[in-house]
C-alpha cells in the first residue's frame, strides 16, 4: 500500500503570509487556496505563469456587491492550499503559525473494458 509523503514545514516568525504561501504553491505545483478566518471562508487560485494569488477581494473586488472577507493574516485560523497531488496546510497556534505538506504521487487505475482510465 503506498502511503502519502507527510512533512512538516518551518515557519520564520517574521514571514509574509501571502508571498509564503505564493512560494509553496510554486515548490509544489499547488492550484487552489480555501481559507477559513474569523470573518468567513475565502477561496482563491494561484495564477498560472506568475504564480500570484487571487482571491474574490484581491487584487481587485470580483463581486462588489458583496461582503466577502479579505484575506488577512490576523484573522486567519487555517488555510489549505493544493493541487493535483499535494497539499500544505497553515494553522493558527498559540505560538504562531504551523504547516504541513502531503504529497501523494501515487495513481490510481482502473480497468474497463480494454480501457485504461487514470485518476
């Protein structure tokens, strides 16, 4: 049975949540964010080719006509971002932010009717 890499990551007291989490995306091939902070749940996407995270209040408010949260280190209480085949996670503690990463680069296949189908 093949098991997920799992590790854990360091993070620099001082950090920039956003150009950290710019920088994991980019190391791991990382697609997606889905936030949960003190205001509300945010998603985002890293754009391809430069890797900058959009959200539906930056870098421009997508939806006016709504309240969506920002995207703020102070009220953030955990954020996944991921991929294809990875995720790292960033949580609030009482002594500041810890982050995991899994990678799983096994594939799964199924055999139907002479047909090869990869997942």
């Amino acid at each position: 049975m093949n098991k997920p890499k799992c590790k854990i990551l360091t993070i620099a007291d001082d950090f920039d949540l956003k150009v950290w989490l710019e920088t994991q995306a980019e190391d791991h091939q990382l697609k997606y964010l889905l936030a949960h902070a003190d205001d509300g749940v945010i998603w985002g996407k890293f754009q391809h080719g430069n890797g900058k995270l959009i959200t539906t209040t930056e870098p421009i408010k997508l939806f006016p006509e709504c309240d969506f949260p920002l995207f703020r280190e102070e009220t953030l209480q955990q954020c996944r971002i991921f991929g294809d085949n990875s995720e790292v996670i960033i949580w609030k503690t009482d002594e500041g932010f810890k982050a995991r990463l899994i990678q799983d680069d096994h594939r799964t296949y199924a055999l139907t009717k002479n047909i090869i189908y990869v997942f």
